[in-house]
C-alpha cells in the first residue's frame, strides 16, 4: 500500500525528513495550527496521536507504519463539516480510509521529498528525477507528465507546500512535488536505479 522510496534508509534523508518536520511542525503551532494546512479531519486527540506518531515514523519506521498507528476511530471526526454553496455549515459523511491513507501517505512523502532534496543539496548534488512511487486511482496530468524528468533541487526544496501554504499565499500552478493531495509522485537522485 505505501509508497516506494528508494532513499529512505539512508541516514542523512532520515535524519533530515524528522528535522525539517519538527521545525515546521512547530512553526505551525506558534502560527495557528497545522490544521490550518492539513489532517482537517482529525479530532483533538488524533492530533496528539499525530504529532507523536509522524516523527517515530519519519526517524525510524514508513508510511504503512503511520497508517496504521492513525487508524483508531477516535483519531477521525465522525462526520466532517463542509460549508453550503449559499451560506452556512452542515454536517457530511466522509470516507475515513481515504483521509487517513491522504494524511499519513501524503505527509510522509512531503516530508521524505523535502528530506531528501535537503540532503542531496548537502552532498553537492544538484538535480533529482520525479518517478510515479505508489499507482493512482486517477492519474494525475500534470505531475505524470513529469515522470522520468530531471528537476533541480533547489526547485524542489523552493516548492514545498508553495501551492497552499501560508494559508491564502498559496501560489496556484507553482512547482512543487508532490502536486496536490493525492499525487502519488516522488523523487530519486540521478544515479538511483
């Protein structure tokens, strides 16, 4: 289920992915709430499971690991509240399965492109290639059209989160891998078969 990552056992990708996570989970928290900017859906103590999960499984273990440590029910809202085309709030059902593989394969591979685009940088690399690391359900256009491509690295790290983070500075059709929510594309070195 979870992705293919063919730099994740190299210790200075390890060990970037969990810092560059905490820093910017902490920013997070002292600018409002990460909730601002992902993992809408989880209740208060699925935050808690969260905030403690993510860096085991970023230092230590993978993406299947998160998944199933966010699976509890009591880490998901029951239902999700979604605003009406005419104004107001109501209540909707929502697939849960789905949010908790989107947060926990999404985040885990944001976190693991961002950690390796760092340390190739530290290692005098300056290019990377963008591979499909898990099949999708809808491929999407614009990131397949990217497969097999070489991008520079600096772009990479430069297009974390560009898209949607800050909330309302987001700069719509940036680069930036992943894409969006459910791209399932990642990055390898030059030399990575």
């Amino acid at each position: 289920m979870g992705f293919e990552y063919r730099h994740l056992d190299e210790s200075d990708v390890r060990g970037a992915m969990a810092e560059l996570w905490s820093t910017e989970w902490q920013e997070m928290h002292s600018d409002g709430h990460p909730r601002d900017c992902y993992g809408k859906q989880l209740t208060d103590q699925g935050w808690e499971a969260y905030g403690r999960s993510m860096p085991v499984a970023l230092a230590e273990q993978g993406d299947d690991w998160l998944v199933a440590e966010m699976a509890d029910p009591a880490f998901w809202m029951p239902r999700y509240p979604r605003r009406k085309p005419k104004g107001g709030v109501t209540m909707v059902n929502y697939n849960k399965r789905d949010a908790l593989e989107r947060l926990c394969l999404g985040e885990f591979n944001i976190a693991y492109i961002r950690g390796l685009a760092t340390a190739l940088l530290a290692r005098g690399e300056t290019d990377c290639i963008v591979y499909r690391a898990n099949s999708a359900y809808e491929p999407r256009g614009e990131c397949s059209d990217w497969e097999g491509q070489r991008f520079p690295l600096r772009d990479v790290v430069d297009g974390h989160r560009v898209r949607y983070w800050p909330l309302g500075q987001g700069q719509v059709g940036a680069f930036s891998i992943p894409t969006g929510p459910n791209c399932h594309h990642s990055i390898h070195a030059l030399d990575a078969a």
